[in-house]
C-alpha cells in the first residue's frame, strides 16, 4: 500500500465531505441536539476550506520560488 498523500486529501471536496458525514452520524448515534451538530459542521466546512487554502497557496508559492529558481540557473 502506498504512502497518503495529505495535501491532495486536505484540499479535496470528497474528503471533506466524507469527514461532514461521518462526524454528522456520530453525532446523531449520541443524540445531540441538532443546533450542535450544526455548529460543528459548520467548524468543520469553514476549516476545510481554510485547510485548502493555505495548501493552495503553499503549492502556488513553491512553484514560483522553483520557477525563480530554474530562470536564474539559465542565467
């Protein structure tokens, strides 16, 4: 089995999706009031898309510094 790859999982819709559905029904197994559970879900969206932002940028800044990098090789 191979190594996970933790950026392409914390910046996809489907993952985050999957972990909103799991924890809802968790949720529910334990009889949580449904304001609650709306509040954690609503935790949970506003991370991921935080999540997938900073990943994003990150993966946008290594690929200009590597872009700087191969032009001043040229040089």
């Amino acid at each position: 089995m191979g190594k996970i790859n933790w950026k392409q999982k914390l910046t996809s819709r489907k993952f985050w999706a999957a972990v909103t559905g799991f924890v809802t029904a968790i949720l529910m197994v334990f009889k949580v009031d449904e304001m609650t559970i709306e509040q954690v879900i609503a935790i949970i969206s506003a991370s991921s898309v935080l999540i997938a932002y900073i990943i994003g940028e990150g993966l946008v800044d290594a690929a200009r510094v590597q872009t700087q990098d191969n032009s001043t090789d040229q040089d």
